[in-house]
C-alpha cells in the first residue's frame, strides 16, 4: 500500500490555495482604498469645521481673525501625519468670502472615486467613475 499524495491532488491543492490567496489580496486591497478614502474624507470635515469657526469669527471665509487672506487650507494632506506616506492632497479649489470648496485630490489611484470635494453648502462630490453615496457613505 503506498501512502503520499498523487501529481493530481497536488495541483487540486495548490489550485484552491491559489484561487483562496487572489480573493484575499482583492478584498485587502479595497479595505485599504476604502480606509485611506475614510482618512481624506475625515481631513476634509476637519477642514470644513475651520472654516466655519473662521467664518463665525470673521465674517469671512477668506480671511483670518488676523485679517490675513487664507490661500491653504490647516490641514494640507492625508493622513495628517508627515511621516507617513501622503495619499491625498488637501487644497482649496475655490475660496471666497461667502463660499469656499476644498477638496482632497488622490497622489495615486483612488479606485473609481477620484478626488473628493466638499463645499461651504455641504455639498459632497467625486470626480471618478463611481458613485456620490459609494464614495462619501462606504
């Protein structure tokens, strides 16, 4: 009687192991996307507060209480920490004194998303191939 394992229960094995190893990778790399997106998302209402505070302090979204013009935004990437690597810019792409929109644009691939911004109305968008509510509610 000869004990071990066949040629072809092999290849089965490493077959399953194979096709179980590619749907983790997938799954751990749109939990990442999906985690960093949630940081830059986080920066941006952090952002958004500013302003507000700055606004009811001012009268101004465009000025500080020094009265100096605000051109950047407190909070310039994602996440915050400058010791880790950047994944969103944080920028205005529009600030006036009555409105302002800031928005967190991707250094790499964001999925389908893009760059997200949001407004002094709290209007919330993206830029990508998907959706307003996949990107700013997931």
């Amino acid at each position: 009687m000869n004990k071990g394992f066949t040629l072809i229960e092999l290849v089965v094995a490493i077959l399953i192991v194979g096709i179980l190893a590619a749907v983790a990778v997938s799954s751990y790399q749109d939990y990442i996307l999906r985690a960093q997106r949630a940081d830059a998302k986080s920066v941006l209402l952090e952002v958004a507060g500013w302003m507000e505070r700055n606004y009811t302090a001012t009268g101004s979204y465009n000025v500080n209480p020094q009265g100096t013009a605000i051109a950047t935004p407190p909070i310039t990437q994602s996440p915050r920490d400058a010791s880790s690597t950047k994944r969103y810019d944080i920028s205005f792409s529009a600030i006036g004194a009555q409105a302002y929109t800031v928005q967190a644009v991707p250094v790499a691939s964001d999925g389908d998303c893009g760059t997200l911004t949001l407004n002094s109305q709290g209007t919330q968008t993206e830029s990508g191939s998907g959706t307003v509510a996949d990107c700013w509610q997931r």
